[in-house]
C-alpha cells in the first residue's frame, strides 16, 4: 500500500497521523511540501528517524529539452569538428544555442513546459507559481506558527524584487536594509517601519526556507574558512526571475552563474564562492573526493575577458581542476592547465 500526502503542513500535528498509519498499516508514505518548515529536524525526530529526504529542483536544461520532446543529435562538420543540434518529435532541426535561450526564457518549472513555448501562458503559470509561494508558504505558515515577523506581503514583494535583482551580486543584510529604506521603501504612507537588519533577515530567512532563493556563502581559500560577510543570493528558477523583472539582457551574466549554481546542486556538490586575496572565483564545487573551482562568463574571446576570468584561478595554488565555462571559447581550450569549456556542453553532460 502506497499513501500520498502533499502539502501536508498544513494540517495541525500531521506527524502524530503519520506514525499512526506507519505503525498500524503495511506500507510506503510519500510525504511532499514545498517548504524547509516541512522536513526540519523537529519532524525527523517525530517521525522516529524513519524517512529520507529528497529534495527537488526545477528541470536541468537536458530534462528541459527532454519535457519538450527534444533530442540531441550530433554531426561531423568538414573540419572534423562535432555540432549539436537538438531535433523534435518532427524531425526539425533547431541550433543548440536557441533551444539554450529558450531555457533561459522560460525555466524549468515542470508545468511551464507542459504548455509549450507561449510567453503569456507561461507568465500564467510563473504568476501562480509566485502567489502561492508568497501568499501561502510564507505568510500563512507564519500565521498559523504564530509568529508576528513576517506579516507585510508589500514589503515581503519589495525584497524579493531586491534579491531578484542581485543574484550573483554580494549581498548582505544590512545593505539590503540601507537600500530600501534609503529609497523610501519602508514607507508606506502611515507609517515607516524601522528598516532594521533583524527585520530583514526574518523575511530573506523566510525566502530561503521556502526554497524561493538560495543563499551562498564565502570561503576564503588561503584561510580555509567560511566568511560571514557578503554572500550571494540565487532564485530557484531563472523564469522566475523573469516573470518578476521583465525578460532583459543587461545582466545575462549573472542569470549563467544561476543556471551554474543550481546544475552544481543537481551533480552533489557543496557550492561557495571562493576569495583568493581581493579576487573572487565564482563557485568552489566540493564533494567528498573532488573538488572543482569554476568561473562562469559569456565570452573569452576576447584578451580582457581571459584576463579577467583567468586571473582568480591563477592564484590557486593546489592542483585540483579549474574551469572556465562560457558561451564564446575563442580558439584555445587550455590556458596554463586551466580548461575553458562551452557551457552549454557541460550542461548536457552526464
């Protein structure tokens, strides 16, 4: 016997029923929610240390392709050179690099891909999508905790805008805090709420819990310790950031590194951004046997680009892999043991 139960925080003491049917029936139980709140430890212990969890992320780029009938086919150039292109259900062939933007465009929200690629539709669905993580994950559940933190859903939408805006940027909370109440966005006509670094991290640790957005910290790599200022922020799905922005190409740059961060977490890694004296590498990717240190940039065909993204890796001195992944390589592959691969390819690969 197979039980479901989905979104099951919001019922009252749903543990107590849950070990009352493990006890007295034979079977497997699938709990599913959409929020941290859900599978904290506290429930783990309820529930007798009998449960794994699982967590889920929006599609990869290959399910992408996949949900929309895609497949990936490769051909010799006359060069010897291999190109892929991704074909449909038809038998039309489209360039990789388009199928690549239209990812960027609309995300891996499952439900996005059921509907095909209309833009209004999609943004439908992304609107829902966003109300029900909102409204319902965030400010319900606050209520019914009984908490009086996080009950501003103006303010909650401006900070949420904020961190949108900066993902990829370092962030911390008191700039956060100074940024929109120097812009009047703690006003609201009546009142002005104190902009204060506790209210802040109430409603970013809310965003967090509820898997809206991800935080990641700092490692110093000389000091080989974590550092307790200035992480990032990335949104759980691009389209979503999108749906809250409006679709730009300003800042594509960071929206790569989103698309890097979560692929990362897909592959079982433990992501930080890694500092090496003034300079940044984007992602230090851990596992228990490797480690990889990656730099994510649209283009290397150009010297100051290499320059740039070249420079951080060159100070690190151990001997674990270092990549530079991008969307134009220029013609060398290698810089000094350093690979510069196509980001698109790595995102297909197993």
């Amino acid at each position: 016997m197979y039980l479901f139960f989905d979104e099951i925080q919001r019922i009252d003491a749903w543990e107590d029923s849950i070990n009352a049917l493990r006890v007295d029936l034979d079977c497997d139980i699938y709990v599913t929610g959409s929020n941290a709140y859900l599978l904290s430890s506290q429930y783990f212990t309820y529930l007798s240390g009998r449960c794994v969890e699982i967590k889920m992320l929006p599609l990869s780029f290959r399910e992408f392709l996949y949900f929309h009938d895609f497949e990936v086919k490769e051909t010799e150039n006359a060069f010897g050179g291999v190109h892929k292109r991704v074909v449909d259900k038809n038998g039309e062939q489209y360039d990789m690099r388009d199928a690549f933007e239209a990812y960027m465009r609309f995300g891996g929200m499952p439900g996005v891909a059921d509907i095909g690629f209309d833009q209004e539709k999609a943004l439908s669905i992304l609107d829902g999508i966003y109300s029900t993580v909102v409204v319902r994950d965030i400010l319900e559940r606050e209520k019914r905790r009984g908490l009086k933190q996080i009950t501003d859903p103006v303010l909650l939408r401006k900070i949420i805008i904020f961190l949108a805006d900066s993902i990829g940027l370092n962030v911390s909370i008191s700039s956060i805090g100074n940024i929109l109440e120097n812009g009047g966005l703690f006003e609201d006509g009546k009142r002005k709420s104190a902009a204060s670094a506790h209210t802040v991290q109430s409603y970013v640790s809310a965003l967090i819990e509820s898997y809206f957005f991800y935080e990641i910290k700092r490692f110093d790599i000389k000091g080989k310790e974590y550092l307790r200022t200035l992480g990032k922020y990335y949104i759980v799905d691009i389209a979503l950031r999108n749906y809250l922005l409006g679709f730009r190409n300003r800042d594509s740059g960071h929206a790569l590194e989103n698309i890097v961060y979560f692929e990362l977490l897909r592959r079982g890694y433990d992501v930080a951004i890694g500092k090496i004296d003034n300079m940044e590498v984007d992602f230090i990717a851990a596992s228990a046997d490797d480690r990889k240190y990656i730099q994510v940039t649209e283009f290397m065909n150009s010297e100051e680009a290499r320059k740039r993204e070249l420079a951080p890796l060159q100070k690190i001195r151990d001997n674990y892999e270092k990549i530079v992944l991008s969307l134009e390589l220029g013609l060398d592959r290698s810089y000094e043991g350093i690979k510069s691969e196509n980001l698109i390819e790595w995102l297909l690969r197993d």
